[in-house]
C-alpha cells in the first residue's frame, strides 16, 4: 500500500489521461483514424505503442460500463474490439486535447521517447519470454513490460517541474527509489501499482508493476508473470553486473540459456527500431545510462541537482498561448463534432443512455452520470434513472429555491457548478453529500441540460478530484454531452404529431432502399468481373454464384421494406443442396470461429420440393444464426433432412436444426414464435422467429420446437408440392 502522502499526491495529480505519450506516435494515430481505408488491426498495433493509451483503454474496457462478465480484460485488442472504433477515436482525441497546455513535452520530449522505447522493448521481450516459456499469456505479459514503469509518468505529470531531473536518470540505478520516496513521498513502482489497482482487475499485472526493481530472492515464489517482466527489464540494463545477473536468472527461473536469450533480445530490439523509423524517433539514452557505473557508486541527489539546470525554465521556441489555445480549439471542435455523430447514430433511448455512461467515463472520467428533470410545473428538479442500477435517484427531489443543493444552483444560475472548494466550488448540502457517498466519489460537477433555448434538466458528473482536474481542461465536452442529452429529453415533453412522424419514417424508408441499392449493384458488378477472371484460370465459382443469391435476398428484403409487397415466384428447389451452399457461405464467417462443429445428415435422393427458395433459405439462416449464439463456448450444430408422409398432405420433408446449447427458458419458450423483445441485446430486434415462423406458414409448412437443458431441436416440415389453392404469398 502506498503512504497517505503519496496516495494525496496521486490523488490530487495522476489520472492515466493526463500522462504523456510520445507526440509521434500520437500523430500517427490521428492519421490512421481519419483515413478511412484503416483498419481496427492497423488502429491496434498503434495504440500497443502507446503507454498511456493502452492504459486508458484497459481500464475503461474494465469499468463497470463495459465489463459484461467476471473475466479481467488484459488484451489491448481485446480492448479496442469492446470499444470500438468511435469510442477509441474519441478517447484518443480526448487525451490530445487535455495534454494541449502540458509544457512538459519542451522540456523532456527527448526523455519521454527514451521512457517510450525501453517500456516498448520490455513489452516486446516479455510477450517473447511468454511464449517461449508457454508460463504466462503473451498479451498480458505485453501489457505488464509495456505498463511497468508507467508510475514514472504519473509523477512527472504530478510534478512537472519538479520530476523531470528524476525522469532523465536510469530508474534502475542504486538509491533511485529512495530518492523518489523522499522527494514525492512515492516511488513510481508503487505509484504505478496504484493505478492500476484501480482498474478492480484480478491479475498478477498489479504486482508485475510495483515488484519489477525487488531483489531476485524476494522473487523466488512469485508468479511467472512478475518473474517475466523483472527479467526483461533487468536484460535491458546496460551495466555488467545486472547483465550477468539476468543471464543466471533466466537460467534458474525459466530454464533458459544465454544463446535463447540473446536471440530473443536481437529479435525484440530489431522490432521495436523497425517501429521508432517508421515513427521518426530518434531514441537515445537516458542522460546517466553511459556512465561507467560499474566502478563508481551513483550519487542521486547530485545528479538530480546538476541535471536540474537543464529544466530550469521553458525554452525560448516554446509555442505562445494563442497558437496552443488555437490548435486546441480546433482538436476540441473535431472531437464534439465527432462525438455528436456517434450519440445520433443510437436510435432508442435506453441504448443511448447506455451510450451516455460509456462516453462519460471514457472522456470526463467519471464514475457515475445523473440526470435531474423538472416536474410539469417546473418547480422540482427530481431524479431520473437512466441505469438498472440507479433506482435510488428517484428519492431525491429538490425544490428550486437558491442553497437547496449544488444542482438546483446549476439550474438557477445557467451555468455548470461543482463542489470542489479549494477551486472554488460550492460547499455541497447534506442531499450532495448523500448522492456523492452513494456513488463512490468525493465530489460533482452539474451542468444545465439546454434544447433549443429551453431549461431540461440538470446532468451530474460524479467525479473525484484528480478527474475534476483533468475534466476542468475541457468543460465544452461535458457541456456538449449536456447539450446532446437536452436533445434526446425534449421530445419526451413535446408529443409528435403521429402524421408527420409516419411521412418521415415513409421518407427514411425511401432514402435507404435508394442508398443500398448502388452498393448493392457495384458489388454485384465486382462479382461479375471476378467470376469472368476464375473462369479464365479454370478456378471453379459455386461461392459466387451463392454469393450473388444472398445479395439477391438482402435487395429483395430491401425493395420490399418501401413497396410493402412480398410475393414471390415458387420453383423446384433442392433443399439437401441448399443447405450445403448456406453452409458454405456460413461456416467460416462465424461457424468455425466460434468452434462450432457442424454435422450434416441429409436424406439421399431427397425429392425437390415446390417452394420458395428464397424464403426458405431465410428461415434456415435466422435458425442457424440462433443456434449459434446459444453456443458462444461452442458445441455442436447438426442439420437433418427426412422424407415421411405428412397427415392429410401426402409426402412432405422435414428440416431439422439441433444445437448443444443450454436450451430454452420456459417464459421465453411460451412466446417463443411471437415478436418480442429479444433477451440477447445488442442489435437483436427479438423478431427472427416470429419472422420464420410467418414463412414457413405462408409455404403451408409448420414449425416446432423442442427443448432441454442438453440443446433445442427445431422441426420444419414442408409439402413436396403446396396446395394449389393456397397462395405462396407472405
């Protein structure tokens, strides 16, 4: 545990997006975001460069808002998957804007890209040893050598004229610590742990951090992972006598002899100069690693004095204000704009208020939002959950009247409030207090919610004060976030009129089967050209022929969204070989991947039917779909086909789907062919059963289910020929 000195400090000054990053790599990073053709793997192996980014992303895909399950999140591309795209963009500009005014950068740049290339090449050699050793997860060993000094920025964030001394020396010379110690209170290993001990993560990362400058016997019965990265970074240690040690420790501890090691050290350090070219970093080393300390004990104090000249006061280039505040301006209107976008693309409320909790942690740091609404006479401002988790708030209810609490003020004055006071904020009433300790922090920051001019509501940032700190740099973003939350509120008090709303849903509707159909057409074309090339090198074309046919199923779904019509051509259709192609199309895309083993047991000779293949094959998918998210673990999907006689119809064929998945609830299984909302989340509308079922019914077929906690087994049976009587229209 850290002294309460040092906690103060990390309290009042180091919050991961405040730390400094490398600004090539920063600006490398911007370029890959605006650039459409860029990929998530492009983004990814970018932000792996990155100390404090990466750091940001952990913990954020660690948090409370994004965490679905009990498993630590210890990839970084594991992390970037969670978020997302925008929510990285976001972050990433984020941290950019609030390191605008940080004069750390003219004054220990050079340092900073020496910190950046020994944590890059410690993450490098770590995941190798990992691997090599097959004792610990290369990604998480990664993370820790990358992660492992990261203390080092917190205290040069904290004490940005004061550290920079510290930070230009070898942090693993003799006496360093205590130095640290002395002068800050903390030593950056246990600042370091400190952070991420924040995360509520269960992983050795916390201690691979905070033991990584211990002796080797106090090692001896630690976890691998903390052994890994104590090796790494002793083998980056230039003196001889930690060289000769690293050697003997990789032997006792892992088995390994001075040849590996060599051959991992050159592999590793060849990546990581491949990567600071591309980068145009210069890496150098720190001021006091050529020294000859083999024959002369170090004297930090003395090096921390003599090198305290360097940073004595700003250079004369330094940037003037008005340019700092322009550039920032700019950064700070490209990352609303971009955030606007992204809240507008989430069309129900409950998915944007989920969307609401993310963007404030991701770019306030805040631990908690909290939304106050007026009553209809707009003379209370009462609390209004937008969690599962925040029943409580509706016991606040706060008249408007001047001191009732730091919200109504924020309402009353039309400006944001907060009740940190020794920056001058306001002294917080016993209901703040109550809502503070309910949350977990040690203050809030309120903005007025406004729409068109009119007064909405009131939303809280809960916060403590190292983030308040941090959030005061860029209040435009909690006011835009304010502003956008006012928007989605407004129309709750004003009612639509039902005319208009249906004549823009009839124009939504017109617009996007007009938008889809060109990419549909340029794909087909591309198709086209492809086919003619595969002829021509006698490669066989079945895929694109099945590739055209689904395409042909996505712009006739779309065509009939507009037009209302659905009636389609039956034909002689062969289901034994339908089901092989949808299973050629699905099998690879998310089939294999997830470790689904697919088992086909089709009747020989099978008759075709007459139907609507179309129709058919999306009855197939939505079930095939189904059974593949029942197993997200994997398990077994089998496909049958029979031939029987059907009562009262003569011969049909019956389809069936099984899966290996945990079955089917009993309160779902009782609406189970009815639209519903869907228990699965995300993007799944609850409907695609009740879809099948009304097509199957429409080609005079049926569909059942049976279920248990060993698998659901679904049956469809189809008439080798319809009644001629009946209308193949659904």
């Amino acid at each position: 545990m850290c002294s309460a000195a040092g906690a103060q400090i990390v309290l009042n000054n180091a919050t991961i997006s405040a730390l400094p990053s490398v600004p090539q790599v920063l600006t490398k990073l911007l370029e890959t975001l605006q650039d459409e053709n860029s990929g998530l793997e492009q983004l990814a192996n970018l932000v792996e460069m990155d100390v404090v980014i990466s750091a940001r992303v952990l913990e954020i895909a660690n948090s409370a808002a994004y965490r679905r399950n009990h498993h630590p999140v210890l990839s970084i591309r594991s992390g970037i998957v969670i978020l997302g795209w925008d929510m990285v963009k976001m972050l990433t500009l984020s941290i950019i804007c609030q390191r605008m005014f940080n004069d750390y950068y003219e004054q220990s740049n050079q340092d900073i890209e020496h910190y950046w290339y020994h944590s890059l090449r410690c993450a490098v050699i770590a995941k190798s040893l990992a691997t090599h050793t097959e004792t610990a997860s290369p990604d998480e060993a990664y993370v820790a050598g990358l992660l492992h000094n990261i203390g080092r920025l917190g205290l040069l964030a904290g004490f940005k004229h004061k550290y920079p001394p510290f930070f230009a020396i070898d942090d693993s010379l003799p006496g360093y610590l205590e130095s640290e110690v002395a002068h800050f209170g903390i030593d950056h290993c246990e600042l370091g742990a400190w952070i991420i001990r924040n995360w509520n993560i269960k992983s050795f990362l916390e201690d691979a951090v905070a033991y990584h400058h211990l002796s080797v016997t106090q090692l001896e019965h630690t976890p691998a992972l903390v052994k890994i990265v104590y090796l790494a970074n002793l083998l980056l240690i230039e003196r001889r006598p930690e060289r000769q040690s690293a050697l003997i420790v990789a032997k006792k501890w892992f088995q390994l002899d001075s040849d590996v090691i060599n051959e991992l050290m050159s592999l590793g350090i060849s990546q990581v100069h491949i990567l600071s070219d591309s980068l145009g970093i210069n890496v150098g080393a720190a001021h006091t690693s050529q020294h000859d300390w083999d024959r002369q004990e170090p004297d930090i104090e003395a090096l921390v004095e003599a090198l305290s000249k360097n940073f004595s006061s700003p250079p004369a280039t330094s940037p003037p204000f008005s340019k700092n505040k322009l550039v920032k301006g700019v950064m700070d209107t490209a990352l609303i704009n971009h955030l606007e976008s992204t809240c507008l693309q989430v069309g129900q409320q409950d998915g944007f208020f989920e969307l609401l909790s993310k963007l404030s942690r991701l770019l306030c740091n805040a631990r908690e939002v909290l939304l106050f609404v007026p009553d209809e006479a707009r003379q209370h401002l009462s609390g209004k959950p937008i969690a599962e988790d925040q029943g409580w708030i509706e016991s606040f209810q706060f008249p408007i009247k001047p001191s009732t609490s730091i919200i109504t003020a924020a309402w009353i004055k039309k400006s944001y409030c907060h009740s940190f006071q020794a920056f001058d904020g306001f002294k917080p009433s016993l209901p703040d207090q109550q809502i503070m300790r309910l949350c977990g922090v040690e203050g809030m920051l309120c903005f007025p919610m406004f729409a068109k001019d009119t007064l909405v509501g009131v939303m809280v940032f809960a916060l403590n004060q190292a983030e308040f700190l941090i959030a005061k740099q860029q209040l435009n973003v909690q006011a835009a976030l304010a502003r956008i939350v006012a928007s989605r509120l407004l129309p709750d008090q004003k009612p639509a009129d039902p005319e208009l709303e249906a004549a823009v849903h009839e124009e939504r509707l017109k617009r996007f089967v007009h938008e889809t159909s060109t990419p549909l057409s340029t794909i087909k074309n591309y198709l086209a050209i492809l086919e003619q090339k595969m002829l021509l090198n006698g490669i066989p074309n079945r895929d694109i022929a099945i590739v055209n046919e689904e395409i042909d199923r996505v712009g006739s779904l779309i065509g009939n969204l507009y037009s209302g019509e659905q009636e389609h051509i039956a034909a002689s259709t062969d289901i034994n070989q339908l089901i092989q192609d949808l299973l050629a199309l699905h099998r690879q895309t998310y089939l294999q991947p997830a470790g689904i083993k697919v088992t086909l047991n089709l009747y020989p000779n099978l008759p075709k039917i007459t139907t609507i293949p179309y129709q058919v094959r999306q009855v197939l998918v939505n079930l095939i779909r189904n059974a593949a998210e029942a197993m997200p673990e994997g398990g077994e999907l089998s496909i049958s086909t029979f031939l029987e006689n059907q009562s009262g119809s003569g011969q049909g064929i019956l389809i069936q789907i099984s899966d290996t998945g945990p079955g089917i609830p009993e309160s779902v299984l009782s609406k189970l062919f009815t639209p519903v909302e869907s228990t699965k989340g995300g993007e799944h509308g609850g409907i695609g059963l009740s879809i099948s079922h009304d097509l199957v019914k429409g080609l005079c077929g049926s569909i059942a289910c049976r279920t248990s906690s060993t698998g659901t087994t679904f049956d469809i049976r189809l008439p080798i020929q319809a009644n001629p009587h009946s209308k193949l229209i659904n």
